[in-house]
C-alpha cells in the first residue's frame, strides 16, 4: 500500500520499470530458447526493447497488427490474442 491506497501491481504510463524486474527480464529473455511475444505493437519503450536480448532460435509474434520486428520471426500469428489463446490452457 501507498498512504493507504492499495496500488495494482502494474506500470502505469510514465513510470518507470522496477529496475529488478527489468534485470530479471532480460537475463531470462537473452537465456530463451524460445520467446512467444503476444498482443504487442513491440513500439512502447522500455519493453519494447527487450526482444532485443533474445538470443533463441524460435520467436513467435501474435498481435493484430504487424510489428517491426515480423520479419525476424519464426512464426507471425495476426489476430487478437484473447482470440488466438483463448482456448490455450497453460500449466
């Protein structure tokens, strides 16, 4: 909480990233053999930048628009992802 005030645990637009969540993200991100990318234009900064860190050799992009970085992907999913993974169970 914050003066009371419980705060989601979410980063609203103009504040900065934890900088330990960012570490973390990049350490995991640059170790990935695979990275599946979904409902992002990849153009908001500093997220945005992350992919840059991956190192694998299987990126999949699912959004509804393309991306600036379709051309390096493996795999390119056009859609909403709450369509395109609405039926996907993750364990």
């Amino acid at each position: 909480t914050c003066g009371g005030v419980i705060k989601p645990d979410v980063v609203l637009y103009a504040e900065s990233l934890d900088p330990d969540v960012l570490d973390a993200s990049v350490r995991f991100i640059s170790q990935a053999d695979m990275l599946i990318i979904g409902g992002t234009s990849l153009n908001v900064w500093p997220a945005a930048g992350l992919i840059n860190y991956y190192r694998g050799h299987h990126l999949v992009l699912i959004n509804k628009s393309p991306t600036p970085y379709d051309a390096y992907a493996d795999l390119v999913i056009v859609g909403p992802i709450g369509e395109i993974l609405g039926g996907v169970a993750v364990v």
